[in-house]
C-alpha cells in the first residue's frame, strides 16, 4: 500500500461509507450526492449524524444551496468534513453559519501491520457491547455533550438502533469497557468495502488517566487483526496521533472538520 493520496481517499471511503450507512439506519432516503460532496440526513438534529463530505473545492454558493440550504430548511444541524487537500475559504463558510472546528489527522495502515499492545488493566473488561447494553454505549458517547442538545439525540439514534435486528446494524460494532463493572469507555469499528475504520473512541472523564483509553484502543487493533479487512483507517486530533503511530498506523492526510448550528 503506497501512503499517498490513494491511501487518504481509503480513509475518506471509509468516513463516507459510514455517514451514509449510519443516517440510513433510522432515515433510508437519506444520501444526495453530486460532483466532490456526499449528504446525509439521518432525520435528527445532530451533528454527530447528519453528515457532510468532500472531496473537492466548490465555490460556496454550491455548497449553501447543496447543503446548508437543504439543513437550515429543517432547522438542523450538520458536520462537513473536508476531505481535499486545498482548503476551503473558512471566512466564506462563516458566513454561511458553518463554523470551522478542529483538523484531524487521517490514518491508514495494512491491517497486517499492525501490533497491538495486550497490557490490561485488571479493573479493566473490554468486551463487545451486547444489545442490551447499546444504552451504556449511548449514555458514554452522549457526556461529552451533557447539558446540550446534541446528547439526547445521540442517546434517541442508539435507542432506535438497539430496536434492529443485529443483521441490520452489523457493519457498526460496537465495544465497551467496564471498570469493576463500570461501563466507563466505548469505541467502534466500522467495516466498509475497503477498510475497517476504528470511531468514537472515549473515555468518562473521571477514569481518565488510568490507560483505559489505550488499552481500549489496542483491544479495537486486535480485532481488526481479527478481521479479514486488508487495511485499517480512522481520523484523530494531531495530539493523540502517537498512540496510532505505535501500532502502526501511518499519517497520511488532514481532515478539515465544520459545524453548521442552526
């Protein structure tokens, strides 16, 4: 695999593939796409499940009747991950109410390479999450936005999830860790035609610090070494980069992420 260009569309595959999959879930007319962007709409206002990608520079006026048009009209919120290496015009977007967030580095390995760490701790029990254990999932993943309107509709998408037959979600595993039978961390896999992406990898604040979120981390790497997916991808802020590089990971691109609140 040549740690290029072709290996940071991989990870953008992987990004659209899941946006698509996941709002399709709860809304199957859900994905628009036209030249360079993909559109989903999951039916919630959340930004964590209506999603935007691309792949090209557009002038902005093709964005705003594409998409934020399409999402002001419902009163709903959107991420826009920007997937081109040349930027978009951030003032341009501002104007349009959608807000530039943080850059994330894109990663990508030959699952095959890969190595993970086995280390532990004996508190720990990382395990993946049965269906009646997909509300601990969604209460972990919805703290981050305690107080706003974003965690309650994270915790109404995993509701509706835990409602499908296993079949039905199966492309979307979810995993769990439990502190002497805390649920305290979660993370995904995500399994696309041409990778498997590791997602949403958290940790509850006060059991921050104890190496649960590296050994969580390491526990996803063991089961994409598990899998038969040839290569592995997911996206991470620059600051937490090393712990992919250790197990093999390659940096092979940035992310530009945005957020339009209604």
């Amino acid at each position: 695999m040549k740690y290029s260009l072709s290996a940071k569309n991989l990870v953008c595959r992987n990004l659209e593939a899941k946006a698509s999959y996941c709002a399709g879930l709860l809304n199957p007319d859900h994905t628009r796409e036209i030249t360079g962007v993909l559109r989903t709409d999951s039916g919630l206002l959340s930004h964590t499940f209506n999603q935007v990608v691309s792949n090209a520079v557009m002038p902005s006026r093709i964005l705003q009747r594409f998409v934020v048009d399409y999402f002001a009209e419902r009163h709903s919120p959107f991420t826009l991950w920007h997937c081109a290496n040349k930027p978009l015009d951030h003032a341009e977007l501002a104007e349009l109410g959608v807000v530039r967030q943080d850059t994330l580095v894109a990663m990508a390995v030959e699952v095959q390479r890969l190595a993970a760490d086995d280390q532990c701790p004996p508190e720990l029990e990382l395990a993946p999450a049965a269906a009646e254990e997909i509300a601990d999932y969604a209460e972990l993943q919805a703290e981050a936005f305690n107080g706003a309107r974003e965690g309650p509709q994270i915790k109404k998408f995993y509701r509706k999830l835990q409602e499908l037959p296993e079949h039905k979600r199966g492309r979307l595993k979810l995993f769990l860790g439990k502190w002497e039978g805390r649920p305290v961390a979660a993370g995904c896999l995500f399994a696309s035609a041409d990778a498997l992406g590791l997602y949403d990898l958290i940790t509850r604040e006060e059991y921050r610090g104890r190496g649960i979120g590296r050994a969580l981390f390491n526990y996803l790497v063991a089961q994409a070494l598990d899998s038969h997916h040839k290569h592995a991808v997911s996206l991470t802020p620059v600051e937490r980069q090393e712990l992919y590089l250790e197990t093999g990971f390659f940096a092979v691109g940035e992310v530009t992420r945005y957020r339009y609140e209604p």
